[in-house]
C-alpha cells in the first residue's frame, strides 16, 4: 500500500527527535507550544519520547510540511516505501528523490578525508582551549583546583594527580575524551568559559561537523579508516587502557557495518544513558563487527549492570555480546532473524526497537508462527503507536488504514 506523504518517516521521527533533545529546533517550531516541547523533551524514555512527537504530528497535520520544505528535517534514511522488501534486506538507506535536502552518505574516500578533516580541527581547538586555561590560571582568575574537581565530577572518579596543574589535569584526561567523544571538554568549557569568549563558537562549529559526519558516515567506511590509519601508527599512538580507563569490546551482527555511526551512538545512548557521553576511542576488529570503545573504570559496574538488565532487548537489535573489563556477558541468541526479533519487539510494546529494527532490514510484512505480520500483531496487541511506526515503514494491513489515536 502507499503511505500518504504527510505522515514521517521513520528515519524523520527519530531525526526531527534528535534535534528537539539538542535544543535546536525552538525558533522553528511555531505551531508546537513550549508545553508540548517541554513533555517530549522530559520524556521517561525514547519510547514516550517518540509517542508524544508522533502525536504532535496528528494534532498539526501542516507541521511535517513545514518541516521538509524548510529543509530542517532531511530524512537520510527514506525510501521507497512502494517497493516490496527483499529477501534479504540491508538496513533501509535508500533515498528518496522527492526531497532534494536529503544527506547524502558518504563514500569510503570522503569519510577518510572527513576524520582526517577533523582530527585537525580537534587538535586545533583542544590546543585553544588548554592555552586559554593555562591564561586563566596564570592571571589567577581561575583556580587550577577547580577544573580537577570538576573534572573528577563528571567522570566520577579521582584522577590521581601528583601535582595540580593545568599541564597534569589535560595529561589526565587525555584518555577520556577524542575527537568523536568529548564531553568532558564541553563540559569543562560551558562551565568555565564565559559564553561571549570565541571558543564557544569554535565549539559549535567543531559540534556541527562532527554530527553532520556522524549523519553520514557508515561504519563500514569508518571501520576501514581507522584500521588503515591505525595500522600505519606505531602500536603507542593506539589507545591504550590503565587504572583509569577499561575497554568496553561490542560485538553486532554484520548488519550493523551498513548503519552510520549516529544510529550507533543513538542505540548506546538509549541503553547506557548520560554515561554514553564517556565512550571514546572508538576502533574496530575484523572477522565479526567489532566495535572497541574505553570508558572510565569508575563505570564499569553500573555499565555491567545496566546490559545484564537489558539482555533481551539487545539481543533483539543484533548487540551478540559485550565484554567489560574483559567480562564477557554473552547476549545474542544463534538466531539472527531480525524478522523474529520485530515480532517479538512489536509484542513487548518497544517503538524504540521496532524503529532501529526497521533501519536495520527487519520486514515489516513478514509473519510470524502464527500466521500474523507485525502491523496485525500490533492492532491486536493495542500498541497504535507501534502500528504508526511500521505503517510508515513500509507495512500494510487489509483495509482502509487511518492514521489517527484510536484504533
């Protein structure tokens, strides 16, 4: 069947989403009040989250037209929702030509030059921002004191310095941030740096590039990258782990290799929370798609505790296992059927995992033992949000379908 134009994408949902919980839709969203705004951005979970925004767009039919036409919302991942699945399917990036803002992925060449691109720019700005420390402290405006205890702050532990300076504090907390992950710098930035200073907009700028590079860039491509590059480094420029950080190894179904790395960080987020922001150093192994990332040893347990809890929903998104501190915590099943895995996430009610599923290949028209496709499973099971989301993903059901809050 066709799904009107006037209901988001999938990939919309999640993007339009993104920029609401970054603050970055305000000014151009004049038909949405600051109640609303306010209820989808203080959501429990993305779940609720994406159920409030699907029905902003029911009680503002003119608000996803806006949105398009401004080029706001590019919708990177929508397709051709007339073409019948393949047998196969790879996670659904096909473009749809009606849009001519759509971002573009990028080929293995442009994502090589775009890391090149921002290591620089990294480099540059983080150099910036320890002269202007180095500044403070020395003209005593600022107690070098300070950034240590704000910095074991945010990463919950001591940074065992034999010495308070400023030189000590960056050597310290070199291993927890990189130039994809550095929220440790933002924070250490926004807190001490008066936000008329021109390191702000430094900082917004660098901030752009790299979402619009996470936006666009598969992992596939940025496996291979870091590989070559790391290959050509001697082994002390890798990172490396200590006392102060732990490896965090996460192993995903090949599926995954076709997904950029801002669907990555959405999934890591969606099941680690704010502690996400202290991933870094990401790197890859071949054979099966690995994914190495280092987080603060302060963490390890919560993180260890938080997969054991969630074992089963991650089993469902192709995650096969994650090591901690070299735990290994076994989570796929043998089964890599994301068919299944929809099924099973439409009947546990999770929009959040029927969505990723979708983006990740899992046919919405497929049946279950039962004879039932994903959409009946469900309407029968009242999840009409749910059945929202796989109807603008490509699902039918017999009958006239009517997009509304009732069944």
């Amino acid at each position: 069947m066709d799904i009107p134009d006037n209901r988001p994408t999938v990939s919309e949902l999640i993007e339009f989403h993104e920029l609401l919980i970054k603050g970055q839709l305000e000014e151009s969203l004049p038909l949405l009040d600051a109640d609303t705004i306010r209820k989808i951005r203080n959501a429990v979970n993305d779940h609720e989250g994406m159920s409030l925004l699907i029905r902003a767009f029911e009680e503002h039919p003119t608000l996803l037209h806006e949105m398009r036409t401004s080029g706001i919302i590019t919708g990177s991942s929508r397709k051709d929702l007339k073409s019948p699945p393949p047998t196969a399917p790879k996670p659904r990036h096909a473009q749809s030509q009606a849009n001519p803002t759509i971002i573009q992925l990028s080929s293995k060449e442009e994502v090589a030059c775009n890391i090149e691109s921002l290591h620089e720019q990294f480099t540059a700005l983080v150099t910036k921002i320890r002269t202007y420390f180095s500044k403070l402290v020395s003209s005593e405006k600022l107690e070098a004191d300070e950034v240590a205890v704000h910095a074991e702050e945010y990463l919950r532990q001591d940074l065992k310095l034999s010495e308070i300076n400023m030189r000590t504090i960056f050597t310290a907390i070199r291993p927890h941030y990189d130039f994809f992950n550095f929220g440790l710098i933002k924070s250490l930035v926004h807190h001490f740096i008066t936000s008329s200073d021109d390191i702000h907009t430094k900082l917004t700028q660098y901030i752009d590039s790299v979402d619009k590079f996470s936006e666009s860039s598969q992992l596939k491509h940025i496996r291979s990258t870091i590989k070559e590059k790391l290959s050509s480094l001697p082994a002390a420029a890798s990172p490396t782990t200590s006392d102060q950080t732990k490896p965090v190894v996460i192993k995903l179904n090949d599926r995954w290799e076709e997904m950029t790395i801002s669907k990555l960080k959405t999934v890591l987020k969606h099941y680690f929370g704010v502690t996400s922001d202290l991933f870094n150093h990401i790197s890859f192994d071949y054979g099966s798609f690995v994914i190495t990332l280092i987080i603060p040893t302060s963490l390890s347990q919560s993180l260890i505790d938080a997969i054991n809890n969630k074992t089963n929903s991650m089993s469902r998104l192709g995650i096969l296992e994650v090591a901690v501190d070299n735990k290994v915590i076994p989570i796929r099943r043998e089964d890599d059927n994301f068919d299944v895995s929809l099924h099973e996430s439409v009947k546990a009610g999770d929009s959040f995992e029927v969505s990723m599923l979708l983006q990740l290949g899992a046919d919405p028209n497929s049946k279950d033992e039962r004879g039932k496709s994903a959409v009946e499973i469900a309407k029968q099971g009242g999840h009409t949000q749910i059945k929202k989301i796989l109807l603008t993903g490509g699902g039918e059901e017999t009958g006239e379908v009517k997009w509304s809050s009732g069944q």
